[in-house]
C-alpha cells in the first residue's frame, strides 16, 4: 500500500500528517482505526489525518495543538512524500 503523508518536526515536536479520502476523516471510529493501523509505521509519534473537500479545503483529525497549527499553512507547504507501507 502506498500512502501520501510526510513527517513534520515543528517547535520540537514530531508528528506525522497523512492523506486520506474524506469518509476517513468523516467518522471519529473510522479515523481512529486507520490511524491505530497506520502507527506501526509511524512509532511514537502522533498521527494526524487530512483529507479535503471537494472545493480543495483540508480537514484535519488528529490533535488539538497540532491540527491548530496546520490550520495556518497551506497544504503545498507541507513536504509531501509517499510512503510504501505493508
């Protein structure tokens, strides 16, 4: 599986920011699984989700502090990479 993410160390804290459809985001229990399954690949740091609507605007799921903070870059800010996991 390939997925569309990057990890991002801001003010001493590491976190990954991953893609995903927007029924990801859509759903607290479906996030929160995907984002359990996908922390083997991404240990010991939080996981944020983001998927955008169909006007290109992100919605993001994941922690407070950290969804703050990407709520004031645009999404080409955010050094973007894919990940060939499972």
């Amino acid at each position: 599986m390939t997925i569309h993410g990057a990890v991002i160390i801001e003010q001493g804290v590491t976190f990954a920011i991953i893609s995903v459809k927007p029924h990801v985001t859509q759903y607290t229990a479906r996030a929160t699984a995907f984002r359990q399954e996908i922390s083997y690949f991404f240990p010991n740091m939080p996981i944020i989700l983001m998927s955008q609507d169909s006007t290109g605007a992100p919605h993001y799921f994941g922690r407070k502090d950290i969804v703050e903070f990407l709520k004031t870059i645009r999404v080409d800010q955010i050094p973007w990479k894919e990940y060939h996991v499972y």
